[in-house]
C-alpha cells in the first residue's frame, strides 16, 4: 500500500471477497525501507492487544451487530469481530444494563428483525455509533 505521514488509524482493507472487510489499522507511513523502518505499516486484529481494546471499548458486555455478514466468520458471538447479524440475538444475549452496538443499515422486519426490548426485564442500551440505522422496516 502506498500511504502517507498522518494516513496512521486509516483501516487497512481486504478487498477480496467482496463485501470489504477490514482487517487491521494502519500505524505507519513512509515508502522507505523496511530494513531502515521507515516503510508502510500496520497491525492486524489478531493482534491480541488491539482485539482486546477494540473489543472492550463499549463494555466487556457490550453486543455487536451487523447486517452484513463477515466473510470468513467462524460464527456469530455477538463479539465485535464475529458480529451477530440479526438485532434479537443480541437482545437477547446481551447483559442487564448491557450495549447493543448496531453497524449502519436496515435490519428488516422480513430478515426477522422484531423484538421487545425489556420484555425480560432487562435494561439495555442501543448504539449507532455512526451512520443511520433502521430497524423492523
């Protein structure tokens, strides 16, 4: 890849199989030399360190969604790299007091997309961090 200084936190993207999916985040620039260090750069998210952040910035009991599937995913865990992909699981495996993190896009009512939130007596919240999410349409 060719990237430049402050290109750093840009995620680095597989564009094989479509959909894209991005696996790691870039952290150095430069197209020098990598013997000198001074070449491209990035870190993966197998990266225990960094999957260990990523996954624990929205709570240790947080829920993640997507409503497009991972490609390579080896199951949905409502874990932020193997994401469910329909709202209710997450609803209904997320903890009292829990996150539901939902990625951009519709989650259709025909995709099985309808729940009750609290209807178990649990408190949750819901997060779209970016990007308009609809549920149930």
């Amino acid at each position: 890849m060719d990237t430049r200084g402050a290109n750093s936190g840009s995620p680095i993207i597989w564009r094989t199989p479509s959909p894209d999916f991005t696996v790691g985040i870039h952290t150095n620039g430069g197209c020098g030399d990598p013997v000198a260090g001074t070449s491209n750069a990035g870190t993966s998210f197998e990266v225990d360190a960094l999957e260990i952040a990523i996954r624990d910035f929205h709570g240790s009991g947080a829920k993640y969604v997507d409503v497009v599937p991972q490609p390579n995913n080896p199951g949905q865990a409502g874990e932020v790299f193997r994401p469910y992909v329909h709202v209710p699981d997450a609803v209904s495996n997320v903890p009292n007091n829990g996150r539901v993190i939902l990625v951009k896009g519709t989650y259709t009512k025909a995709a099985g997309n309808t729940f009750t939130a609290g209807a178990d007596g649990k408190a949750m919240t819901f997060l779209a961090p970016v990007g308009t999410v609809i549920i149930g349409n």
